[in-house]
C-alpha cells in the first residue's frame, strides 16, 4: 500500500510533476501500514510547512491512479525479487518470519507471487477508505513550529478534510504477537561463499508495561550485548560482531530477548551452546557492576540525545495517544535503576517456555 500511495498522482500530479513543483523545497509525505495504526508520516523545513500542508490535504481526498507508474514499480521490484531464493539474506528473513508469526500473512516477505497477486484499483480503494474520514487521525506536529504560522494552515488544509462525526469502528484483523512455546527451524542454504546464521528470540508476558520495566529490559539487552562481546568474539573467536538487545512492547503486552551472531560451520553448535549458556547466567547470576555501570552511563546519554530529536517525540506522542506514557519520568527511572534492582529483575524475568530460534547453516553450492 505504501507503495501505491508513493505512484499514485496527487491531484492532477502525477509523480514527474510533484517532484517538479517540489523542486528547491523540502518537504515530503508518505503513506504506511503498521501494526497498530495507518498514518500519513511527512516533514519539511520551516519555510515549506505550507507546502507539507498541501501534500497532507492531497493525501486525504485526491489520490488518484498512475498505473503506469505503478506498474514501473511492480516490474522493477519484480526483477530484483525474481531471483531472491538464492539470496541466503532473504531467505533467512522468511524463514524468520515463519518461525515468529507463524506464518501468518501479514508478516510475510513480499515476493514475485505477492507481487503478482496485487490489485492496484483494490489497494487504491483500501488507502480511500483509510482516509475518507479524518476524524479517525490524530494530527501530530513536532519540531520548529510556530503556532500563530501553523493555526491558519490547519484551518485551512486539516479542518476542512472531510470527516464523520465519529471514529470508524476498528477490527483486530490478526494477532501480532509472536509464537509461544519451543520454535527451532534449522534449515541449509547454498551459499558461494558458506555462513552460518542464527537468531534466538525469548519471550514471555509476565512484565507490565512501565517506563521502569522498558528500562530495564533495554539494559538487559544491551548488558547481554557485552557478555557476548567478551564470550563468543574475544574469547571463543567465533564471530565478530554479536548483537543483542530487548524491548518490552505496550501494544503485545510481550517482552522479548533477541540476539543473533554469523559463525562458520565449525564452530556452530559450540556457539549455539555458549550463547544460551550465558544468556541463562547472566539472568540467574546477574549483571557485573562494571557493566551495569557503563550501559546506565549509555542510556543516559541515548536519552539526552533522544529528547532533541524530532523521532523521540512523534514517536512518544503517538504511543501517548495509544495510552502509553513513556515521557513522563524516563530520565528519573535510568538515575534510580540499581544494580540490585536489575538483577532481581532478570532472576524473575524467563521461566524457559517461549523460545524461538532460527539457524541458517550455509553449505557450498554445487
């Protein structure tokens, strides 16, 4: 749907016109389909707020078709894809998708089929449905903004958006939480040049959602990312860049664990047995002082960084208007985590239940 948006004219503008009328300015609007809402996502500089304001209100009532750009579209995106099986990445991440979503649709890797399968008057019909009526959006603008500059534009392009009285009613289409239990999909790919692959992924859903809770579980992550460092690269030599980390998401009401490494073959199930070892320890013995300190030190200062971003807010707002705080107290709850809070945490964090990974062993092609 995205991408149709993207084609598709804006009025009388088809893609070589916007770009012409946009020309020398600095703004832009895009089209996408998350997992909890549909938004119209744009930015500009202060000086094109009212050209942004144009884009928006075209984005509501005047999408209209561009098949052969569209098409163009499809064709490329076709001939990238047509021999995406052989790519060991793009196998891995369907692979991946299959083992977390269970296969669900939604969550699938697009490929030539789904390509072929699309309908652009349907997709058209389901992005005018998405924005026939403005009332189910909440109009979000961070930054450098002027109110007494922005109030007569959002009379001007927002208030005059066609609209109900009241919100759409919302159907849950499909879950999005990831698979329970034990997963393991260990599979062979043909590689040119062979690497093994794996990604591990624990959950559970035992933790409420807080902003004390989403600091924890991001330093667990981050303290894990250094085990690693130390275990699997400095001492085994088994690979090189380890990553790791955790998110507790409010939407799911799941928590996860994720970490993920490239080995060789050789060394494959000595790294599969260290990495779960650790990952364990470190929940059951606790975190080092040394470590604990320097990653409280980092996500202070991720934080201060954060807060002067433009991203921090609109994504904090939207969350806000879903009914999650996580603004107010985030500074206050990374001075006051503890070494000792942390790791009563994680003793109590993972009862072994849900467990997902997925292992790429690379052969050589024949």
């Amino acid at each position: 749907m995205e991408d149709a948006f993207s084609a598709s004219k804006k009025g009388n503008f088809d893609n070589v016109k916007l770009r012409k009328y946009l020309s020398g300015k600095v703004a832009s609007l895009t089209y996408s389909v998350g997992n909890t809402v549909n938004s119209l996502d744009g930015s500009s500089s202060v000086k094109d707020l009212p050209t942004l304001m144009e884009l928006i209100y075209a984005g509501f009532t005047s999408v209209n078709p561009d098949p052969e750009t569209f098409n163009a579209q499809i064709d490329q995106a076709r001939s990238i894809l047509k021999n995406a099986d052989s790519n060991p990445n793009f196998v891995f991440s369907k692979h991946l998708a299959a083992a977390q979503y269970g296969n669900n649709p939604m969550f699938q890797e697009v490929d030539v089929k789904t390509l072929d399968a699309a309908n652009y008057n349907e997709i058209l019909d389901m992005i005018r449905q998405s924005t026939a009526n403005a009332a189910d959006y909440t109009f979000i603008f961070v930054g450098n903004v002027d109110i007494e500059t922005l109030k007569p534009l959002l009379e001007q392009y927002v208030a005059t958006l066609p609209a109900k009285k009241g919100k759409s009613v919302v159907k849950d289409l499909t879950p999005i939480t990831i698979a329970s239990g034990q997963v393991i999909d260990n599979f062979k790919q043909p590689m040119h040049s062979p690497k093994s692959q794996v990604y591990a992924v624990f959950s559970g859903t035992n933790v409420p959602y807080s902003i004390e809770n989403s600091v924890k579980l991001s330093a667990v992550g981050q303290i894990l990312r250094m085990v690693f460092t130390e275990t699997l690269r400095e001492e085994m030599g088994g690979t090189y860049s380890p990553a790791a980390g955790a998110v507790l998401n409010p939407y799911t009401g799941q928590w996860m664990v994720i970490y993920t490494y490239e080995t060789n073959a050789e060394m494959l199930g000595k790294m599969e047995e260290r990495a779960n070892a650790e990952f364990l320890k470190l929940l059951n013995d606790g975190a080092k002082e040394e470590d604990f300190n320097k990653v409280k030190e980092a996500t202070m200062k991720q934080y201060e960084m954060n807060v002067r971003n433009n991203g921090y807010w609109e994504n904090n707002l939207v969350m806000l208007e879903k009914g999650f705080d996580d603004i107010s107290g985030h500074k206050a709850a990374i001075e006051n985590l503890t070494l000792q809070e942390l790791n009563k945490f994680m003793k109590n964090l993972y009862n072994g239940k849900n467990r997902i990974e997925v292992i790429m062993e690379g052969v050589e092609s024949k």
